[in-house]
C-alpha cells in the first residue's frame, strides 16, 4: 500500500500545508506531492500531479515504459533503492531543472547519467559514494547552477571536471575527503559566488590554489584544518570577497 500527502504551493511564493499526518514535518522538494513508503513501479498518476514530487522511502522499479511526464520541473528522491537502469526513470522526466537525490540506494550510480536532463539547473546529491570527480564527469551540463555534492567520499577531483559548468554560481563539496583544491579545478568558474568546503580533510589554503574568479563573494572552510587565511591577497583574485568562514 502507499499513502499519499499533498503540500499545495501558492503562486510563486513557498507556503506549504500538510492536509494528512504521518509524514516528515519538513519537504525538500517544496510545493510537492509526495509519494511515500511505495514498493514496486510508482503509478503514472502520482507523477502527473503538479510540476513538484517528492518520493520517500520506496522501491523504485525502473520499467521500459513509453511514459513522459513534462511538466516535472522539481524532483526530490529520498531514502529511495532503485531496480533497472536509472536513466530509463529520468527519461519520463525531461523539462526537470530542479533535482535532489539524498540517501538513496543506487548501484553503479553515475553522475554522467544524469546527463539526459538537459534543463537541469540545480543538482543535489548526498550520501551516494563516489570516490572521485574525472574529467568528464560534468560534461554535457552548462546550464547548472547550483551543485551540492555531499557526503560522497570525495577525496580527489581533476583539473578538468569543472570545465563545462562554466555558469556555476554555487559550489558545495561538504563532507567529503579532499585534502586539497586547485587552480586548475577552479578555473572555469568565473561566475561563482559561494564556494563550500566544510567538513573535508584540507590542511592548507592559499591564495595560490584560486584563479582570477570575479564573482566570488564567500568561501566556507569550517570543519577543516586550516587555522588562518590571507583574505587580503585573495581578494586582489576575487575582488567581490566578503567573507571566509572556518
């Protein structure tokens, strides 16, 4: 059996009201209609309510069927396993621009397969494992925005993986295992603004590791052990640098 709640979105602004009990108090995937705790292929007519889902807890049984569902912009999967290949599942879903995926249970999860959405603009994934980020890895998404990638086991990312996200303005790489960054990596970044290191395992920071990058305004560093900064010299690169938090 599965149970359904509806949190109604307003317009444009973020007001949501829980019209059933036994659901989490909180949705990623604001304004959605949430499919929870369902075993088996998720019925068509959960996806065809509204332009919001969010599915917890499920079973997801990935099947060849020639369904679409355009009018899908957000998508929230949470504490979700999948069977079949996850690119046939995205395939019903080709306008999302909006896509999080927490606490999933995905075999042989690549982040290239995610490549099919070509409207995406922001990309969250935490707690999938994935030891490293290669040059290819981002290829085919420059129109991404915002990307949070955490709790992965991150420990190295090429020079190059960056290099077609040049439209990057948040970039969050919390509770990884770098050790450390580099220019190389950051290069193409020129429209960033936020840059989010938490919780890694880096134990220096310079100047030296950033390029020239116009926009940036913060860097976070807390959780990690690096003790002091030269923000001063940074900013002669990053000249919109507000702050650095440890």
């Amino acid at each position: 059996m599965f149970r359904v709640c509806i949190l109604f979105s307003f317009l444009s602004f973020s007001y949501a009201a829980h019209i059933s009990t036994g659901m989490p108090e909180h949705s990623i995937c604001l304004g959605a209609t949430l499919v929870y705790d369902y075993k088996g292929p998720i019925p068509a007519d959960k996806l065809e309510t509204g332009d919001h889902v969010h599915i917890i807890s499920s079973d997801i049984t990935i099947t060849h069927e020639n369904l679409k569902f355009p009018q899908l912009l957000h998508v929230a999967i949470e504490k979700c396993s999948f069977k079949g290949e996850i690119q046939e599942f995205f395939k019903t879903m080709p306008s999302v621009n909006r896509l999080v995926l927490e606490n999933n249970q995905i075999e042989n999860f690549k982040i290239s397969d995610l490549r099919i959405l070509h409207d995406l603009e922001i990309l969250t994934i935490k707690n999938q494992k994935m030891d490293n980020i290669n040059a290819k890895t981002f290829e085919g998404f420059d129109r991404l925005k915002e990307l949070h990638l955490n709790s992965m086991e991150i420990d190295q990312i090429d020079n190059r993986a960056f290099g077609e996200t040049v439209n990057l303005q948040i970039l969050d790489l919390s509770e990884n295992k770098l050790k450390t960054i580099s220019r190389e990596m950051l290069e193409p970044l020129k429209n960033l603004k936020r840059l989010m290191l938490n919780n890694n395992e880096l134990t220096e920071l310079t100047e030296a590791q950033f390029p020239e990058l116009p926009e940036l305004e913060v860097i976070e560093i807390e959780g990690n052990q690096v003790s002091k900064f030269n923000i001063e010299k940074l900013k002669k690169k990053c000249p919109k640098l507000r702050d650095i938090k440890f």
